[in-house]
C-alpha cells in the first residue's frame, strides 16, 4: 500500500497522512471492542482535500471509511477491509451562529458538546444529546443519526439537520437543503444522508437548527416497586399531554449496579425507576408539569417520587443515570450495549421477555434507556476472554433482536446498523426494502467506495 | 388507446376503470387553472388493484399519475402526458387508531379533516392542517410535504410520517419505518418518499404519528402600523423561547381584500396584520404565553392586539385569515398563488421586493403567509383572458422566485415543484443535486413510468 501513500501525500500534503503502524492502529477502534488497521489515515482540512482523497480511492479502488471521533457502537467507522480512513477531526470550526434564524454552519468534525456551550452562551440551544456529547463529532452525529435522553420532546440529531455539504463518491460537492425551515423543492437528499453513516458521501459541514435555551427544568425521580407499572406510567404521562424532555427508565439491575458503584442511596428492592424531566420558558408551567407528572407516577404505582428543588439536587438526580455505562465495567471486564426500540405499549412485554434470555443464558442483561420513545439499551454483562460467553452473547444478541421485531420494533433507534446488525438487517426490514436501499447505494456510490460493507450486507 | 382501457379492465375489473370523455376531463384539473386530460382514469381498491395497474402500465410503456382530491398548486398531479390517472380517493379507510402508542394506520386516500376529526374524538390530535384539509387526502398531503399555519409548533406532514407502504414501478411493494419513534436501520426511505410528487413509488398506507390533542388555545390580532415592526416581531417572539403554534402575516393589501369582501371592521390604515396561537395542555401556561406574546407586540410596534376571550372571539379573529384566498376572488378572475420561503429574518426585504415587482408590472400581488416558518404566500392577480397580463404573470413568478433565491430562499415550502417550478428548479438547487436527484428517480423508476416530467425536467 506504498503507492496509496505515496499518492495521498501528493494529493493532500505529507502533514495530513498518517501511515505509521502506531498511527494505524490508533484508527482501527470505535466504541465497541471490534477492531481493524486501515492502510492509511488522511487528516483533511477542506473540502478540496477530501475531493482529492475520494479520487485517488476511486483510481485505486480502495475504501474511504469517514469518522468523526469513532465513538460508534455499532462497528461502522471501523475500516474491517482496510483502505483509508478519513478524520473529519481537523475540520471543526463553527462557521456561523446566526441568531437571528436560530441556525448554526458548522463543519462535521466539531465536537457535539463544544458546539452545544457555544450557543448556550448566546441563549440558543442545539438539543440532541447523545450521552458520548463529549466526544462525538456533529458529523458522526449526523452519519448515525444520533439520539440521547432529550429526544423525546425534541426529536433526534436528524429533526436540527436543515442542509448539508457532502463530497460525493464521484468527487462532486452536494449541498442540500438551506436556511428555509420549509423547503420542499426536490427530494429529501438531506434526510438520505442523515443514518446513512458514510456509505452515500462524507458529509463535511452541515446547517442545524436551533431553539431558544429553555429558562428552567424540572426533574423528578420515581421508584417502582413493579416495573409494569413504571411502563405503564410513561404511557399515561404522554396521554396526558405533558411533554418531558425525557422520560428516562432503569431497571432493578441497573439500579443495583450503580448503586453497588456510587453509593448513592438509590432503593435496592424496586423494580424499576423514572427519571422524568420537564423544561420550558415558562418557569410556572414547567413546575406545574412536573408535579402532574409526579402525580401520575404516584397513582399509578411509584412508592416514592423527588422533586428536584434545585441544581444541585437535580445533578444528584441525574448522577444515578449517568452513571450506568460506568458503573457496569465493575460488574464484568466487557459489556454489549444494544439499542433496540419497540412502540411504546411493548416496553414491559420486551423487558420481561429480554429478562428470561438473561435467565436462560446465565449472563446478566442490565436494562436502562429512553422508556419515552420506547428505545431500550439491553446491556450484556460478559468475559470476553471466555469463549463459551462470547458465543453466548452472540445467541443472546440474535434473540434480542428477535423480541424487538416480534413486537413490531426494530433492531437500533441511535446506534445504527454498521457492521454488527448486518446480519438481521434483511428479517428488520424485509427483502424489498433491502433492495431498494441496494439501489440508492448503486446509485449514489457504484463502485462501493465508501465505507463498503456497512449498513447493507454484501451481495 | 383502447387497448390501454381494455386492459386495465381485465387487471382490476372494469367498474375501477374509467374513459367517457367526461370523466377523463373530471381528472384533467388540480388546484391550478392549467388542465390535461388522461387516456383512462383507475381507482384501485386494493394494493394488489394498483400492483396490476403499474404491470399494465410498464408493459405499455404508458405513465401513471397518482392523485389524492387533486387540490396541488404546482400542476403535480395533472396528466400532462397523457396516460393513467390513479386515483386513490376509493382507498380512504382509518385502519386503526393506537391509542397507547398515539400511531394511526390510514389508506391514502383518507381525507385530512377526516382522519383529524375520528382522532379527536380520542383526545389524539394530527397537527398539520394544510387550507385544503376538508379536500386533501393524506396520501396527497404525504407526497408534497403538506404544511400549514399550524407548522410552526408543531412541524409539517413528513415530521408526523413514520412508515408508508409503497407500490413501486416494478409492483413490488414496499413497506418502510414502523410504530417505533427511532429508527436508525438502513436509510430513510420513508423520508425519500415524502415530497416525492408520485414521481418514485404510489403511497398506499401510511403509518402516522399523532399527540395530545391541546386542551387550551388562545388567540392574538395584533395591527402593525409598519410592515417592518410586524416582520421583526415575529423573531423577537420566537428568540424569547415562545413556540406559538402559529404566527401569521397578513399584508395591507390581503387586509383591504378581506375588509372589502367580508366587513370584518378590519383596518385598511395598517401595513400588516399578525395572528399569533399559543395552545397546550397547560391552561395557564398557554395564557401566560399568548400574553407575554402579546406584550412583545406592543413593545415592538403594534399598535392595537386583541386578545380573543373565548372560543367565539377566536372564531371572528380567523376568520380574517381564513377569508384571503376566496376574498381575492371578487378582485381579479384568476390568482396565481406562490409559495416561496425565505429565512425568517429577510422576511421584510423579501416583501418589499415583491411589492416593487408588483408595482414595475402594475399587477396586484397580495402578501400572505406563514410567516413563523418564513414561509409567504404572494398572490397575483389577474386575468388569465388578458394575454398580455398573462405574459406579465409569468414574469412575475420569475421575478418572484428569484428574490427567494436572492435572499437564501427556496421555491417552495409546501405547494412542491410539480411542474409549474421545473424552469427553475436547477437554479435553486444546482447541477449536482438536480445529477443526484436524476440518479435517484432513475434508481427507483428506470422506465420512467411513474407521473414523468413532475419535480425533475427532462434531460
């Protein structure tokens, strides 16, 4: 791969290639613990410069696998069939905040938390939140469509994407969509991006739309002795029409790792617990929202709920859940954190059947996730070292999958397909759907340049 | 063409077929004044009906153009090449409603106002209200991206959409998203399919998000001496965390039109008008933010707003809005209604633009519109016998969207391209994206078989 090299810093500059074995290596992860060397890193700092790499990949028939920080849980920015792997990281500024149409121009690789404080300082609010917000680039965000607690009331990464600029595999610069909050001249390019996690075009900066900061938030913990009765809950607080900005469930298991990790107080003889947290501009009505939502937890089961009454027990509130990922790696030396999403009706049905896996398996599953939008990351607890656990969890994992479908859910509400789903890919959505994506990709990207074998299986 | 009829006859039986010369020229028309009439008109009842159509259509080499009720104001759904008409008006059928996980499975051809007023019956609500609404169907409605004053709070028909099943130009049928509110599985498909004009498939059956049906309204007239006060009003309200769900501009000359044919006591002494609705589950709330609104009228400008009391009052305040289009009617025999949008901060500019172009020709255009989503309607009118007029309209719209260009703008937010936007369709999105578009419509409908020459021109 002397020759990638070579032509890679003639097109772009020796500064911005990566070759060494050191360096190569340092681009082969993503959050997972699956891993693979490229033949070369590129480190672009313009648009110019990832036409030029897309060129010299497409004379040389070799993949272009685009990433931001590589925080992905799914496989997708790792270059498992070699070839270049393309770092938006050095192209992160933040082009514009126009605030008067509440509209950022930022480049893809901007961390996600580092555009989210900008814009807080000016009363604007960007409010996807993944819970890798720290490190996570825009770019991937929009590659894979990210979510986070917050997107129940606001929607995901996809509902603030208003335009892109994506480099084509042909070496074409698209620039989709604008400033207009309605456009609906031609086809939806824009949202064709958004999930396609870099098989379509590297997405290299993006319009996003904000909202004004909400003044206050309010935030209430609830504990359920029957977790029924927890998932029955989040239903009849939507009914109600009280919109929180999330809606956050923890399952017993969850529950008693952190607590064996934190020592926060938290119960260790409930089923389930409820984070609900509401926000607004409206000091009174957020108040008064949280209290008819704390109410309804009560009559609906919850044994006790805390009202935050202010910052800092809020960040205590709150610690509990962010503290779950952490507080798991106690429990066993590896973790596989699924995504999957069911309509909300089904969440308690989906714990108790992914309850009896980890029953019948012998491994613990640790549930916890966004019960508002019925998206549930089912946590397997494993050595990987163990090589009857592994093929354990790869069995667990199918049979996960097969509860969400069975209750007409679907295998990733944020994490995307990458490489890890591809083998349900086709059972989630069935064999047209497959081949019609078949065709936006031949369309898009025929010579299979970009990030191949991602998103869809191999023919 | 008999052949054509005959045929269709034997697919799906002749009682769903149509040819008299006068039901052929019953669907030659949309909302527009231009017309065309098919060579045989169907209306399916069934996926499999519209499978046997697309079958006989792609052996005949013969297009097909799906139509709702037709009420399009950009020639989308008239049959300019002649060909099949399908109508899914027979398909109309509420499939099921979900109370629990607030989802409604509707036919296509169901009627907008149909669907929201048996959801309301359940406390559920289905926000966009596109003005044709008592007319359109949501099939209809999906295919353009239909707005609404409404879509300011609460987003247009695409954001509502989460799964469609769609006949495509092989007969294969396609079903897209699911009840789940994630789904990051493969590409947006459901996405790509919204706004599509009937150009890459035939939506069947949709899948539809609903909420909380508002418990409380409350709704503000405010008059604006200067159109240049209202326009900033408008950002001020938003940047101040209000989310009305609507925000509406009337300009002097839409106030004279309806004063002139309604005698609301509207007054004919100020240059524009602003119709502000907030609406929630929160009785107080809603009032504290139609008055906190209210007072930002005052301070920015207004220089009277009336805060209606009760439901009656509401009633009478609509009524202004509601009454342009048929006020119109009694000024001039024809308007052309546009549909441009801008960003919300060159709303100003944009209008004192088209007031010049309205002024060099010597045609009236009112000035109308959503203007929370920068989203105007201008209306010219004139009469269509005058050919001279007719010539000066043309220009007109020319001139028109090049102002939307101008100031960052698109052609349109809600009417979609049909074919009244094809001349500038690549000037508003560039070479690359029009490529990309074509790639995409030759991906999904190789033969072209599917309503040809609609929001892409032919090569």
């Amino acid at each position: 791969m002397k020759d990638l090299v070579a032509e890679l810093r003639e097109a772009i500059g020796a500064e911005k290639v990566l070759s060494s074995p050191v360096d190569l290596i340092a681009y082969s992860f993503d959050g997972t613990f699956e891993q693979h060397a490229p033949d070369a890193v590129v480190l672009p700092e313009t648009d110019e410069d990832i036409v030029a790499v897309v060129k010299v990949a497409s004379r040389l028939e070799v993949p272009i696998v685009p990433r931001g920080m590589s925080s992905g849980l799914a496989g997708g920015a790792i270059p498992f069939s070699g070839g270049i792997v393309l770092s938006l990281t050095r192209m992160n500024r933040i082009l514009e905040i126009d605030g008067e149409n509440m509209i950022v121009t930022v480049q893809a690789g901007v961390v996600t938390a580092d555009l989210q404080a900008e814009v807080e300082k000016l009363g604007l609010f960007y409010p996807p939140d993944p819970s890798s917000n720290k490190q996570s680039t825009i770019g991937g965000n929009i590659a894979c469509n990210a979510g986070g607690p917050r997107c129940l009331k606001y929607g995901v990464t996809g509902d603030y994407v208003m335009g892109l600029t994506v480099v084509l595999s042909d070496g074409q610069v698209l620039v989709t969509g604008g400033k207009t909050i309605k456009n609906v001249v031609g086809y939806d390019l824009t949202s064709l991006f958004v999930g396609s996690e870099g098989t379509l075009g590297i997405i290299t900066q993006a319009l996003l739309r904000l909202v004004a900061k909400p003044k206050c938030v309010r935030t209430a913990l609830a504990e359920f002795p029957s977790l029924d009765d927890a998932s029955r809950t989040v239903n009849v607080i939507l009914s109600a029409g009280i919109v929180p900005a999330t809606l956050e469930l923890m399952d017993e298991t969850a529950t008693v790792c952190i607590e064996e990790a934190m020592h926060l107080g938290l119960p260790l003889d409930v089923e389930a617990m409820l984070i609900v947290e509401t926000d607004g501009s409206d000091e009174e009505g957020v108040v008064r929202e949280i209290e008819a939502a704390a109410r309804i937890c009560r009559e609906n089961g919850a044994r006790e709920v805390k009202v935050a009454r202010d910052e800092a027990e809020r960040t205590t509130l709150w610690k509990a859940r962010r503290s779950v990922s952490p507080s798991l790696a106690r429990k066993a030396p590896n973790k596989l954190g699924e995504d999957i999403t069911v309509p909300r009706s089904a969440i308690p049905e989906a714990i108790r059947r992914i309850k009896a896996i980890s029953a019948k398996y012998g491994l613990p599953i640790v549930i916890f996730g966004h019960a508002g939008d019925g998206n549930l990351h089912p946590n397997v607890l494993f050595d990987r070292r163990d090589s009857e656990q592994w093929e354990k969890v790869q069995r667990i994992v199918g049979e996960v999958f097969q509860v969400a479908l069975d209750l007409g859910g679907t295998l990733s509400g944020e994490h995307g397909v990458g490489t890890f789903k591809l083998p349900y890919i086709e059972q989630a959505l069935g064999p047209t759907s497959v081949d019609v994506q078949r065709c936006v990709k031949q369309a898009l990207d025929p010579h299979s340049i970009l990030n191949p074998g991602k998103v869809l299986p191999a023919i």
